[in-house]
C-alpha cells in the first residue's frame, strides 16, 4: 500500500486542502506517511502571497531530487496556489515532479496520483507522465466557464478512521466560500482560487453537525473574505450572519469564529449576530493594510481610512468586550513617510489587539506589479515595518481595552 506526506504551507484554507486531500488519498487506498522520507506520494500544498513562501517551496523540493532517484516509482507533486499560477514553469525549475494541480481541481487529486503512481509502477518513463490540472484564467473564458473550472471540492468530512479534522482543542475548520472578487492590486489570491463562490447553507450545517458528532466542539468558518458570504436559492438568500444563527444551534458545538472578514462587509446584522449568540467569539480580524487613503487607492482597497475608523467604532459599540486584529503591508509602492504614519495613527485609534505587518514585495501577475514601481528602499520597510511593531506590541501589552482607542502615542507605547 503506497504511503503519502503532505506538506502544507500557507493560510488557513490550505490547511483545510490538505485535510480534504488525505482523506481522500486514505480513501483511494493509500495511507499517511510518518515521515517524509518514508513517503512513496510526497505533495507540497503551496502558497503564492508572499515570494519568499514560493522560494522555501523550491527550496524544499531541490531537497528531494535524491529521494526522487532513490524512489523511481515515486510520485512528487505541487498543489495549490504555487501549482495554479505557475503551471508548466514548475517542471523547468523541478524537472523531476511529477503533477502540478491548482486547487480548484482537487476532485481529481487521488484518481491522479493513483494512476500516475500505478502507470510508474508498471515501468512507464517520467516524462510521458508528468501531469498539469489546472483551472481557466479569470480572463480566459465566460464568466460561468471560468466558474465551472474552479470546481467545489467538499468531500464528506473523515473524523475517524483516518486522518482527524484538527488537533485535540482546536477548532475545526468549516469552509464556507471559495475565491475572492476584491482585486487587491498587491494580491494574486483572485487568479489563483477564482471567482467567490458560496456553498448552499445546508451543506455547511451538515457539515458542521458532523463534526460536532466527531467530537469538534470549536468550529471556525473561513473565506478568502468570509463576510463575503451570500447563498441565492431561487430568491432566499443566506448570509453570514444567518449561518452563525443556524450553527449555533448545532448541538455539541461551543465555539464559532471566522475569518478573513473585508472592511466593507462588516454590517448591522453581522454584529448584531456576534453580539447576541453566546456561541460565537467576540473578534474581528479586519485587514486594514494601510491608514493612508492615496495608498489604500494604490492597492484598490474600495474604503478610506475614516470608512475603516466608523467600522471600528461600530464594532466597539455594538458588540461589548469585542476585540480586534489586523493586516498591514508597509513599504508599499509610493508610500512616503507621512503616508506611512497615518498607518501608525490608524494602529493607535483602533487599538487592535494584535497586527499582523508585512514588508511588501511585489508579486508577477499582480497589478501593483504591473502599474506601479517598487520604489521604498529594503531598509525603509525594514524600519517601517519595526516602528509599527513597536507601537502595536505597546497597545497589545496594555491591553486593547485599557483606554479608548484615539489616545495619544505616549499613553499607548
């Protein structure tokens, strides 16, 4: 019986790929490897939002060249975000994988591999079976065509027998969306997850239940913008908020998060739903990435810092003892000294319990890449990207809710 090793890099929704994809290798017959050097499949589920996620990929997959010629029957793969958007480049730096698969064709994964595996076994060349399932380019068809290509892929969940949705207290992860509409200008997640697509609500309460049968008592609902949410069935429409009334119903669930939420999503409903379900935790996770409207222009975020500012104070107000976390992305093309402390204002008003702060660097395919030079000197965001840290880890040790957020620098550092 062949043994497989996935080996998962990126967010919360590649986690959620390679749970999917065990369960069904498991199921095709194969089975988990303890390691990976013990592995005859070895997949690598792959991220494309930052270069330096890219590069540890090639890194570890120039690791393998001698697993692979010691194993000639093995089967190396890359999945995911990496697979969708670099295709057949992939075999020019890694000539000896075997299948480049993005995730919007997961429902072919363990077919695949197991026929690329048993036609290896059978003495078949490596060349002749090198494999790319991909979906279409968001520009490369109608729009129905361009969904249809990025297929849903939500298997019945395995929560005994095999691999186990999440680590004994964690949550379980429950996906409620696929791809993203928002074209961030930095972001290269809209062209390789597609199109928003949202699952029927009863498929997510199944779901849900069934992990709740298993033993699941956290569950965290996630989307690429999971407040996008909105399920039409012939003119009922179902959104976020109604999900986590009808999930919350759920017996033997205890917890409900979600994440990633976009500014512009946040509405009365929303935090009216968090704000009355004892079930569902009192958090945000907002991206703001930048406190500058010219920059927020640049990066086609569709909300100004005084928009995101009232979302804030909405939150604070409407849902007592709520908290707050946040993305920003520093050193951005053209941001100037000033644009950047507006930045750390907005930090300072919205006293975010934590920030998570990424230097940028430009991504090939994005239209920041294309339209605008990255011009802020490496030790400009390395500076910019440490001062933000220190004013957010000054309000995270004071406590987010120790004064109202808007105080000045010296009280909250």
């Amino acid at each position: 019986m062949p043994k497989f090793y996935i080996e998962t890099v990126g967010c919360q929704m590649n986690v959620l790929d390679s749970e999917l994809a065990g369960a069904a290798l498991i199921r095709s017959g194969m089975e988990p490897a303890d390691s990976i050097t013990d592995a005859d499949v070895i997949l690598f589920n792959t991220c494309s939002v930052r270069q330096h996620a890219e590069d540890k990929v090639y890194s570890a997959l120039g690791r393998l060249k001698q697993w692979k010629e010691q194993k000639p029957v093995s089967v190396l793969g890359i999945i995911g975000c990496m697979a969708q958007k670099d295709q057949k480049l992939i075999f020019q730096r890694v000539p000896y994988a075997d299948l480049v698969l993005g995730p919007g064709q997961l429902d072919v994964l363990a077919e695949t591999v197991r026929q690329l595996f048993d036609a290896k076994s059978g003495g078949r060349k490596p060349s002749v079976l090198q494999r790319v399932c991909v979906s279409l380019p968001r520009n490369a068809g109608k729009h129905h065509e361009v969904i249809e290509s990025f297929r849903l892929y939500n298997p019945e969940r395995m929560i005994r027998g095999g691999l186990m949705p999440a680590a004994a207290g964690s949550p379980s992860l429950v996906r409620i969306m696929f791809g993203c509409n928002q074209f961030c200008s930095y972001c290269i997640v809209p062209y390789v997850r597609g199109p928003e697509q949202s699952r029927p609500p009863q498929d997510i309460l199944n779901e849900v239940k069934l992990l709740a049968d298993g033993g699941a008592a956290k569950i965290t609902f996630i989307g690429q913008t999971v407040n996008s949410y909105c399920y039409n069935n012939n003119g009922k429409i179902t959104k976020l908020a109604d999900l986590l009334y009808l999930a919350s119903e759920t017996a033997g669930v205890q917890q409900i998060d979600f994440v990633t939420n976009y500014p512009l999503g946040i509405d009365d409903r929303l935090l009216q739903a968090v704000r009355d379900l004892p079930k569902v935790v009192k958090h945000f996770h907002v991206p703001a990435q930048s406190g500058s409207d010219t920059v927020l222009q640049r990066m086609n975020r569709h909300y100004t810092s005084a928009r995101y500012r009232e979302m804030t104070d909405q939150i604070y107000e409407t849902v007592p003892g709520a908290t707050m976390t946040s993305d920003f992305i520093v050193g951005f093309c053209g941001e100037t000294d000033a644009e950047f402390e507006q930045t750390v204002d907005l930090v300072k008003y919205c006293r975010f319990r934590n920030s998570f702060i990424f230097k940028y660097s430009g991504r090939k395919g994005t239209k920041s890449a294309e339209l605008y030079a990255d011009d802020v000197p490496e030790e400009v965001k390395k500076h910019r990207n440490n001062r933000l840290l220190e004013v957010q880890i000054g309000i995270s040790r004071r406590g987010a809710h120790v004064a109202k957020h808007g105080q000045s620098e010296s009280d909250a550092v």
